[in-house]
C-alpha cells in the first residue's frame, strides 16, 4: 500500500524513533509561527473538520503496524495542527485497541486545548507534548501569529485544564526565539506558567532547521540551559538528533520516503542518512535526483545544507 497519511518513521530528538501521522493538508494551522519548521502557514484556521479521510487513514495504520515495525511511538504531527482534525480521537482509540504494544504521542500547538471535545479525544493518548511559546499577548501574537480570536490566555488556561485532566504524561514544549521571549520578564511569566501546568517535563527547544521567517535564529546552547534551569528540575534542553538506528529500508522507494519526509520538514544529507540507513552516497545520488527534477532546493544554515521543498 502507498501511504499518503503516514510518514517516516523518523528518528526524533524526543521520541526516538517514531512514525509519523499527517491529518491536515500542508500547511493548514491555526497558528502561523515565525519559527515553524514546515514553512508559512497557507491555510490560518480555527474550523475543525475531517480535513482527510479518518477510515483511509486507520487502514493505512492498519496496513503498517500489521506488520510489527520496531518504534518507540506513534506520532501525530507532520505538516500542520492535529487536532483541528475531528476524527483525531477515533484513530487513537483505533491504535489503542487494535495495537497497543505502540505508545500514542500528540505534538499539539495548544489552540484547541480549552474545547472539551479536544481534550475529550485525545485522553487515551499516552503522551502529549503541548507547546507554550508565550503568555504576554503581544510576545503571543509576534510569535505564535493565531488565528483572529485566539488569545494567548486561552491557550494558558486550555493547557492547565487539560494537564489536571489527562492520565498519560505531558512533556511542556516551550520555544525559545532570541529577542522575543528570552526577555527577563516574559521567562518569569513562562515559569509561572509551568507551576500552573504541573507537566511531567518541560523541554526548551529553539531553532534547529530553517523557520519560516529568515530573520529567526537559534538561541545558544548555553542560553537554554540557563532558561532550562530556571523553570526547575524537570525542565531540560532539547538535545542534539539521535544516533541512527539500524532500520534501513530497500532501496527502491527511498526517493520517495526522503521527498515525503523533507516535504513536512527540511533536512540534512544526514538527518536522511539516520532516517533511511542508506550510504552517505546513496543519499547525495536520491537528493541530486529529486533536485534535478525541481522538487527540492538547499538553504545554507549553521548547521549545514538543508533540502525544503522548492
């Protein structure tokens, strides 16, 4: 079966090596995040809906896990916000039921968090990692970029209720932006905020791959240590990418798992090494190819070239 819902797996800085669940088309959100990995937001929403058939995707699940991959989770994220999709809920109580050796993980921007039906759908998850990148409405609307309507309160109170509601864990992602929310004031607020949440971690992060604005840069690695230890001894910094696990795939198909993958997120010549298990050589040959055909570009960044779609 080709899978058009489905991605990776992909080694994850965070969750090891997960198996990715796109449920929107790119790039449908409710924010527009300066920082956000998959580029400009194109479709800014607040409607819920079935944006992609929810039976297509669980017989695509169905499909893989069938046949007993090895992974740490099952990930809903990709190219846009997950719960603005109405059937998020019955694929999790799909996964827990037909399969559950696999831990369920949702990577949620918090907009929808203070919707009952939301929380409602998403309790049989064993992990979710809601972000907060800010609490002053006007550091809010310069990163997060919302949906008219969406306030940064809204988000706040959408993530304390949902943490005192949820039984599986909750891993706080805060965002760290030079210039916009390192300011002494708005770290304090932060930390307010993470003693209201009461998550079981909470992980600074900032920039890795290009954002969608250029002017955006990564924090410094000393700078969210800092940050990190400030919010307590539960907070942490993000780490580098995982080392590879050995999990290569066959080589046929491999243009086309790299092209899905950079289409949800740009990568290095070695993030695609880690991810598919193939040489060095065989990844510059897949790239040269999907390049050559107009569908990828590289952008210089620190941390070396990284392929997005062109």
């Amino acid at each position: 079966m080709a899978y058009r819902y489905l991605f990776g797996p992909v080694p994850s800085r965070r969750l090891g090596i997960s198996l990715g669940i796109d449920l929107v088309p790119y790039k449908t959100c409710a924010f527009d995040c300066i920082y956000c990995e998959c580029g400009q937001t194109t479709n800014l929403t607040c409607e819920r809906g079935e944006y992609v058939p929810t039976d297509r995707v669980i017989a695509e699940l169905d499909d893989y896990l069938a046949t007993a991959p090895d992974l740490d989770y099952v990930t809903f994220a990709g190219s846009g916000e997950p719960t603005l999709h109405t059937g998020i809920g019955e694929i999790i109580a799909f996964l827990k039921d037909r399969y559950p050796r696999y831990r369920v993980a949702v990577l949620t921007n918090s907009a929808f968090l203070t919707d009952p039906e939301v929380r409602a759908a998403l309790m049989q998850a064993d992990l979710v990692v809601p972000s907060l990148d800010a609490v002053s409405e006007e550091v809010f609307l310069r990163i997060n970029r919302p949906c008219p309507g969406l306030t940064a309160g809204q988000v706040l109170a959408g993530v304390v209720t949902f943490a005192r509601e949820f039984p599986g864990e909750v891993w706080l992602e805060v965002f760290i932006v030079p210039g916009e929310n390192d300011t002494e004031d708005e770290i304090q607020r932060l930390k307010d905020a993470v003693a209201a949440i009461g998550p079981d971690r909470v992980q600074v992060n900032t920039l890795d791959r290009p954002g969608t604005e250029i002017w955006v840069q990564p924090a410094t690695p000393g700078a969210i240590e800092r940050i990190a230890e400030f919010f307590g001894e539960n907070a942490g910094a993000i780490g580098a990418a995982p080392e590879s696990r050995a999990m290569p795939p066959e080589v046929e198909g491999a243009v086309e798992i790299i092209l899905a993958t950079i289409r949800r997120r740009p990568c290095t010549p070695d993030d695609i090494v880690a991810l598919t298990g193939l040489r060095p050589a065989e990844v510059a040959k897949c790239l040269r190819l999907i390049e050559s055909r107009a569908l990828i570009e590289p952008v210089q960044e620190k941390r070396g070239v990284f392929y997005r779609p062109a």
